[in-house]
C-alpha cells in the first residue's frame, strides 16, 4: 500500500506538469500552497521558502525550454498521471471515515483539475495566438474571443473532460466560421469590398495610406499577406507594375478587375482636349493609348467589381451567401442615388475650365459630363526646365480664372510656381480615398467627395 512517500511524488509529478504550462512562476506559487495543504499524511513535508525557491527556478527553466512542447504533451501527460502517481489511495485509517476522506481528498482534486485547466487554456491560447498572428488584424480579433471560450468553458464546474470536449467543439466550429481573408491592392477597392462585406467581415489593403499604386515596392511583409490572403483583388499590370510576379506563387483566388467582363475601359488619348500642345495633354506615367487604369472611378465599374466579389465570397462562405448578395443589392442602390447626386452637384460647372497634375479622372469625368482643360506634364524626379514652365505658365494666362488641382499627399513644387500673381486656385482631388475610414459608404464618400471638391473650386472662380 502506498503511503506517504507516493504521495509525496504524486505532489512532485502534479507540480511539474502545472510547471511545464506555467506563464510566470508567481502565478503557480498559490497552487504549491494549495497542494501541501492537502497533503494529510504524517511525515510529508509541507511546502515552504525553499521548495518553493526550487520550484520557481524549474518552472522558469520549463517556460523556456519547454513551451513550445506544452501542447503536444499535456493531455497525454496528464492521462498518465491521473492513472499512474497522482491516483488516490485510501489508507487503512482513511478507510473509517469515507466522509472525511472524500473532504480530504477534494482539494488536491479541484488543485488537479486547476491544474489542467490552466494548462488547456495556455495550450489552446498558443495554438489560437500561432494562427492569430498568421492573420493580422483578423487573427487578433479571432485570438482574443477564442481565449475567452477557453476561459469560460473551463471555469465552469463540470468534469474535467465535458469542460475540454465542449471547448474543443467550440473552438472547431468557430474556426469553420472565421472571416474570409480578403486583401486588396489599393483603397478604392477595399472600400467596394468593404460594402460587400458590411456585417460579416473586414476587408484589408496592401498599399499604405500616400503609397503610389505606379511606383510602389513590396516589403517581405506585404509578400507574405499576398501569399496568405484568401480572396486578393488588383487592377492589373498597367496599374499595380510590381504585383505580377509576386502573384505567380498564389495557388488561391486572384482577380485582376480590368479583365472582369463588363468593365467600361478607357484609354489615354481618347477625346484629347488639345491637339495642339499634345505634350502637355498626358502625363509622363501614361501614353496615348495606354489602358487607363484609374477605372475605379466609374460606379458603373465598381457596380461589376461589386458582383464579382459577392459572388467570390458566397463561393467560399456559402453560410453567408445571403447576406453578400443582400449587401450588392444595397451597395447598387446607393450608387444610383449618388449618380443623381453627383450630376446635381456638378450641373453648374460643367463648363469651367480647370487644370491637372495627374491624368485621373477621366473616368469620373466622363460619367459626370465634365473636362479638364490640360494635363501639366511633371515628372515627380524631374523639374521641368525654364522653357517649360513658361509654356504652361502662357496656357494659365490664356484662360484666366481657373482651377489647378493636384493629388494628397504632396503638392508639386511648381504649382506656386506656375500661379503666382494669376487669377488662379489651387486645390486637391483625391483619387484614392487618403485618410478616409474604411466602411460599408466609404467607396460613395470617396467619389461624393471628388464631385464637391471640383465643385467647390470651380464656383468660385
């Protein structure tokens, strides 16, 4: 029959399996105390200064040797230990009084089942924060709410094995849920996605707010999220130049939206609005008969980029189906009204004359009955040479009051230049949403706010 010195491992064998899971030392020492409490037997030491010093130094040793094995071992460590030194055995003194023992016995039980509960909830949340960090911000939101299922479904007072098997049929069926990973190139098309989504997930973008779509490298990060992300969507080659042979590696969904069928596409060149100076009508990064590539900014574009994304996301998240298709027929209706709106805002201006810096916005123009009257060509690494400031400086003087807008975040340098003591204003338009928040109106704000800008410039001239 056992006695005191069995027990004395089984303490032993239960400290360093809670000492293996353990986050910190400090956190266990209550446990040491609780154990020894519940240690009857005369003869057994209880756990004082110096076991307590010992087991500190083994638990720190154990948090950094052996973490990342915790998960792996825990549940067969703990089967062996539950049936091998940790097993109760009534002495024959205990054997008189079953109450008593069973009083007795309770504490090292619930100290056993702390134990392993601590340990399953540092297990699962390594597990959830591995993949948690797999996923950024969704990882982070999906860690975080499957750390606190672990939490309550193993505080709850039910058998050891219900606790863990109802957590563990939580945790699977909450992953079958997760949100769908859907990364874009650029803002304009998180936002469309973003209207997609509205109430089940939340779309990411790769390019960082100011970051140039024509001229933009790709971090190791950013080649990472590319591989990672579920559903990816892009302009396509004449816009995003450096994602072609990053994508070559991606086995899942990619869309390039400019081969979508039912896109309305322009190109440079295309009723040029002045044939005699064509050197200023187009700027350095696109040439007569280029594809332009700002297509976003047509809602008869994004009405089609809108479709193909809903149909995306109910191929992949079919238990949601609904609502994708509930939020293109709400996304749609919005742009119609905000067509009426637009054309309403810009009625009284169609006419004026304004300038640009940056070829993009023939889309929106076209859609909306407007035209800009030249394109100053300045290439971002180059300032233009006497001879060609002069000549756009002549083109300001010719026309009189006007506009010249450039694009968030820099103003060129010329721009104070070329309108120093001319009737002209100086204003923004931005064509790929800067700061705005990204929401289920975000891509309607951005074109919204296109039409008030040139508006709101234009009469005042």
């Amino acid at each position: 029959m056992p006695g005191a010195a069995d027990d004395g491992i089984a303490d032993t064998r239960l400290l360093q399996l809670n000492g293996d899971m353990a986050q910190s030392a400090n956190e266990k020492l209550p446990l040491v105390r609780m154990l020894g409490m519940a240690t009857t037997d005369k003869g057994v030491e209880r756990s004082d200064a110096v076991h307590e010093t010992v087991f500190q130094k083994e638990v720190q040793r154990a948090v950094h040797r052996w973490r990342r094995r915790a998960t792996a071992i825990l549940f067969a460590q703990h089967r062996q230990d539950v049936v091998g030194a940790q097993r109760f055995v009534a002495l024959p003194h205990q054997l008189q009084y079953p109450a008593a023992q069973r009083r007795q016995a309770q504490p090292l039980t619930s100290a056993q089942s702390v134990g392993f509960s601590q340990g399953a909830v540092h297990a699962m949340g390594m597990v959830m924060r591995t993949g948690g960090q797999r996923r950024n911000g969704h990882g982070q939101r999906r860690f975080w709410i499957e750390t606190l299922l672990c939490y309550l479904f193993l505080t709850i007072r039910v058998p050891t094995v219900a606790r863990f098997l109802t957590l563990f049929v939580a945790f699977i069926a909450f992953s079958a849920h997760a949100d769908v990973h859907v990364l874009t190139s650029i803002k304009p098309l998180q936002q469309i996605a973003a209207a997609v989504q509205e109430g089940v997930g939340s779309p990411e973008v790769l390019l960082p707010p100011g970051a140039s779509p024509h001229h933009y490298a790709l971090r190791p990060s950013d080649v990472r999220r590319v591989a990672e992300a579920d559903l990816l969507y892009w302009i396509g080659p004449d816009m995003e130049g450096f994602l072609p042979k990053v994508l070559t590696s991606r086995s899942k969904t990619t869309v390039a939206v400019q081969s979508l069928p039912g896109m309305k596409l322009r190109h440079f060149g295309e009723d040029s609005h002045s044939h005699d100076e064509d050197h200023d009508d187009h700027d350095h990064d696109h040439r007569p008969g280029s594809l332009d590539a700002h297509l976003w900014l047509s809602s008869v574009n994004a009405r089609v980029i809108a479709g193909k994304m809903a149909a995306d996301l109910a191929s992949v998240d079919p238990a949601n189906a609904d609502r994708y298709t509930r939020n293109l027929a709400t996304f749609t209706q919005r742009l119609d009204a905000l067509d009426t709106r637009i054309k309403a805002r810009v009625a009284g201006v169609a006419g004026k004359p304004y300038f640009v810096f940056h070829e993009a916005f023939d889309y929106f123009e076209a859609e909306y009955g407007l035209k800009h009257t030249g394109v100053f060509s300045v290439a971002s690494e180059v300032q233009p040479g006497a001879q060609h400031v002069a000549a756009m400086r002549k083109r300001l003087q010719e026309v009189g009051k006007t506009c010249v807008f450039s694009e968030p975040p820099l103003r060129p340098r010329l721009a104070e230049t070329l309108t120093a003591g001319l009737p002209v204003r100086l204003a923004e338009l931005d064509a790929l949403g800067g700061t705005d928040p990204v929401d289920a109106q975000g891509y309607e704000r951005l074109l919204d706010k296109l039409g008030g800008d040139l508006a709101s410039c234009l009469e005042q001239l």
